[in-house]
C-alpha cells in the first residue's frame, strides 16, 4: 500500500497570473499559467527572467499603464492608495518589522502572576485594501471579488509525498496550483508509468480517493490504473465525508466489515482472549510524515529552487535511515524478549522437576528408604541449582562412557 498526502509549503516562482476575461491585451495574454520559474532574484525580484519586462507595467492585473517612479502601481490615485493599504496590511513581514513589533509588546510586559491578555496593548490589523466601483480593474474582476496584483512573487503550492505504509517514503513532487485531482493522477503516472505497471501498489490511500476515482472513471476511462490499483480514503479523513457517497462508501472503504477487501482487515487475540479486527495497514503513515516535515516550512519557504530540492530529498533520505535504524531497534527488542521468555520457561521446567524429585525423596524416607540427597539437603547441602549441574554432569559422563 501506498499512502500519499499533501503539505502546504514551497519555495518562490514568478508571480504570473492569467488575463482577466474581456481584457485587449496582447501581452497579458501571452503569460502562461503554468510558469514554474523562480524569480530573477528570490530576495526582491517578483519575476522570472522570461518575465522580467511585466515589473515596468502596474501590478494590478487588468491595468496596463506603465507604474510611477519607485511603486509597483501606476500613477492612478486609486491604485496608489490600493498599493500602500496592501503594504500596511501585508508589507511588513520582515524579520526586522517582526521584532520591532516583539519590542513594542515587551514595554507592556505585565507583572508576574498576572493575565497577559490584560496588559497588552490591542494592535488591530490595517483594513484590506479595495478600490472603487468606478475603476476598470473593478469592473473587470467580475464585481470586484478579488483584486489580482503581482505586488510579490508567488510561491509553490504545496509538496505532493508519497510513502509506504510502513513508513519509508517513494517519491515526491511540487504541485505550483493546487492539489487537483489531474496533478495527483499525473504525479502517479510519473512515479509508475505504463511500462512499470507491474510495480504499482495494490493499494492506494489518499484524503480525496473518491474524488480521485471519479476523475479516472470521467476522464480516463481505459487507464490501467482502475484494473491494478484500489483507491481508498484514509481512516482519518473516511469519517468526515459524506454517508450517502456511494462511491466513496462501497469503493473507497479503507475497512470494510463485508469480507470485499480480506487483504485491509486482520484478525488479532486481545489480551482479554477475544478475536478483534483492526486495520492491516497504517494509512496515515503520510500524515504522519507531513507532521515530522512540517517542522522544516520555515526554512523551506525562504530557500531558492535548487536548495529546495536538494534540502527536501536529503530530509527524506536521512527519515528512511532513521525509520531503518528504528526498526532494526525494535527488531533486537523483540529478540531479547522472546529469549527472556524462553529462558523464563526453561528456568521453570526446571524448578517443576527439582520439586518432583524432592517430593519423591520425602516418600523414600517417610518409608524408611535412605535417601543421601535429602540428608544432604537437610544438613544444609547443595542447592536445586548444583543438584541439577551434578545430574547434568553424570549424564554428560555416561554418554562419554557409552561413546
């Protein structure tokens, strides 16, 4: 089984966004949606190389006029206003605006034993910026729902991991939109093309497998990938969708009671002796791996393309030699608990037939048979344990003879 989830996190590419409908506009429309390259410069830069010549025009999408000396907008005052509410409101996010802000809230460090949220000053957050109803950008945006800008380069939606169930990890990739269902089944078709068909999981857990299904019976109705592989919801997410989905109850159940999938359930003794069911496989083994990954977005958000890549294979490399040396721990717990075991068993074999042997020497001298050992014993003779090493040696002895 192959368990797959998504993590929301990426490094910077160039801020490209579509033409907006209706728009005359020759050289908006040749920008293409899919432009996954980083920018010129992943400190200040919003564009790529190939784009470079779009920081000269207003960063407001549906405005074409070149932007005023030092701005990202045009000379329009609306746009300007538009350009410096959006910098009051999200511009200062530097570490330095960040600790100067710290520094503020420390002047008012309440007195110890004391609520903190009855101390600090309140610092309401700038308005959202908006234009008028009047402007063509907000005419253009079909009635001003959201105003695009390109005021800051964009950033890669989200990392696409896949992992086995039992925790090492497959493959991954960069979703730079958004986790659809085309990009999901692409990023399968990648790992396990059609010539490796015969290397594709049983068994496929992921958030949005009903989803996932029904795009491949839409629109990839002669893949192979509905004949080789089952798609299931994983038991976390399962609970949360819907109870009349069809599909997503009879096909995509990660544990169904009904005896379909024998291969999801196993059958365990408890310790109270009675045979319980529980799920054969982990499948948020990919959730799990997300939680340890998510760690690192701090980090990753402010790397360029290449450390991105190279931080993110290294980080999975060194999480399978750790799952590696983990299991080879628990391995050798296992090992020295099933010998202490044996020898716990071994040890009272043994204390079953010392007692029988003394029982059957108290029988001899209760009928008048002398018993040397009992004397022995009774005198503050040799232990069980020499007792058991004498016998052992003149069996050892015999067998010599015998030889």
């Amino acid at each position: 089984m192959v368990v797959g989830d998504g993590i929301v996190t990426g490094h910077s590419v160039s801020k490209t966004q579509p033409p907006i409908t209706g728009l005359q506009s020759k050289r908006r429309s040749k920008i293409c949606n899919a432009c996954h390259s980083p920018p010129e410069n992943f400190k200040t830069a919003r564009f790529c190389v190939a784009h470079r010549h779009l920081q000269y025009i207003c960063g407001l999408v549906g405005c074409e006029r070149p932007v005023a000396e030092g701005s990202k907008v045009c000379s329009t005052p609306a746009h300007h206003e538009f350009y410096q509410k959006w910098l009051k409101r999200f511009g200062r996010t530097s570490i330095h605006s960040v600790r100067r802000a710290l520094e503020r809230r420390e002047i008012a460090r309440p007195p110890p034993g004391s609520n903190p949220a009855d101390h600090l000053p309140p610092i309401p957050l700038p308005p959202l910026p908006t234009l008028p109803e009047a402007d063509p950008v907000f005419v253009q945006t079909q009635r001003g729902e959201q105003v695009k800008h390109t005021f800051q380069a964009a950033r890669v939606y989200c990392v696409q991991l896949l992992t086995w169930s039992c925790g090492v990890p497959v493959a991954y990739d960069k979703l730079y939109k958004s986790e659809s269902e085309t990009q999901v089944f692409a990023f399968l078709e990648k790992v396990w093309p059609d010539e490796l068909a015969y290397c594709r999981p049983d068994y496929f857990a992921y958030d949005r497998a009903c989803f996932l299904l029904r795009h491949l019976v839409t629109s990839h109705v002669e893949s192979r990938w509905l004949r080789s592989t089952r798609f299931i919801v994983d038991a976390w997410h399962y609970i949360g969708h819907r109870v009349d989905d069809i599909v997503c109850r009879a096909r995509c159940n990660p544990a169904p009671s009904d005896g379909s999938q024998p291969d999801l359930i196993i059958e365990e003794t408890n310790q109270q002796g009675r045979t319980v069911q529980k799920r054969a496989f982990n499948t948020e083994m990919a959730e799990q791996l997300n939680s340890w990954f998510g760690g690192y977005k701090g980090v990753l958000n402010r790397m360029t393309d290449y450390n991105f890549d190279f931080f993110v294979y290294c980080m999975l490399f060194l999480y399978t030699e750790d799952w590696k040396y983990r299991e080879r721990l628990e391995k050798e717990k296992q090992e020295r608990k099933i010998a202490r075991e044996l020898a716990r068993q071994e040890g009272e074999g043994r204390n079953g037939e010392v007692e029988e042997r003394d029982a059957s020497g108290s029988e001899g001298d209760s009928e008048g048979e002398e018993d040397t050992s009992s004397v022995e014993r009774a005198e503050g003779g040799p232990s069980w344990q020499e007792m058991l090493m004498k016998d052992y040696n003149e069996e050892s002895d015999s067998d010599y003879q015998d030889v």
